[in-house]
C-alpha cells in the first residue's frame, strides 16, 4: 500500500501526535517511519523560523544554526526512543531550508506523509498551520492530517 511514513515534527506538542499515529502506521503496516526535522532559513531582519531568537542573543549565524541542529537531533532522539519502543524501524533526517519543501522532497509518490494539523505556532484551532497548508498543496505522496487540538 505505502512505501512508508514521512513523519514531520518541530519538537512541539502537537506534532507529537502525528509522530505517534503515524509511528503506529508503519507498525500496522510493516513499514518503515521517517522522521524529519526541519530547520528554516535565517532571513537577517526576520526571525529564525519560530525559533526564540532572543533566548540566544547575539551569537552568530553558525553559532545558531549548531543550537537548532542540536536541538533537531534531540527531538529525533525522542522520536528513535518512542518508536523503539513500539518495535518499528525509524530513520531519522534533520534538514535546513524551507520546511514544506523539505519534507516534500523527502516523499515519493508511494509514500504517506503524516502531519500535525498545527505546530509549534500552535494557531485558531481553525486554521491548518502554514506549513501543513503547503505540504497538502505540494506533496506528490498522499498527505494525512492529523487534527490536533489548540486548547
């Protein structure tokens, strides 16, 4: 049926969701997960992505991106130990660039690619987030949508 499971996430509580379900998948299908973290461009004048800034300040460009690689690989980690524990194989990527573009290309057309409703902006519980909004339009593999609440 799927190739197998591109699961996003931002370390956020709702992008643990989908990591679950979508681990849980590939376990029901005897399939492989994947498991993607995505670190966006830094625009001088703009924020990095919706990572705090001012948390970090005013150390360089490098310097930021080695924190957020750091922090990449350690909510993949979670992700690795998660699915260990559920008895499916998982690889894990940890990517800079456009978030959505990213995870699309990482995904074939016989693949799933299983995303939070919301990440870490969390936003109206009316709204897909924008990065969930532009996998759906440009992702050749089938996308679901995992609904996540904003209380």
């Amino acid at each position: 049926m799927y190739g197998k499971v591109i699961i996003p996430t931002d370390g956020s509580e709702y992008s643990l969701v989908s990591v679950k379900e979508g681990l849980e998948l590939a376990k029901t299908l005897n399939i492989p997960a994947v498991a993607v973290h995505v670190i966006p461009p830094y625009h001088p004048g703009k924020a990095f992505g919706r990572y705090r800034i001012e948390e970090l300040g005013h150390r360089c460009l490098n310097e930021m991106v080695k924190i957020f690689k750091h922090r990449g690989e350690s909510i993949l980690s979670e992700v690795k130990e998660l699915a260990g524990n559920m008895d499916v194989e998982v690889e894990t990527h940890t990517f800079e660039g456009r978030v959505y573009e990213k995870i699309c290309d990482l995904a074939e057309k016989e693949d799933i690619i299983y995303i939070s409703s919301h990440g870490r902006s969390g936003i109206s519980s009316y709204l897909l987030g924008s990065t969930t909004e532009r996998v759906l339009k440009h992702a050749k593999a089938n996308v679901a949508v995992v609904k996540t609440k904003t209380d």
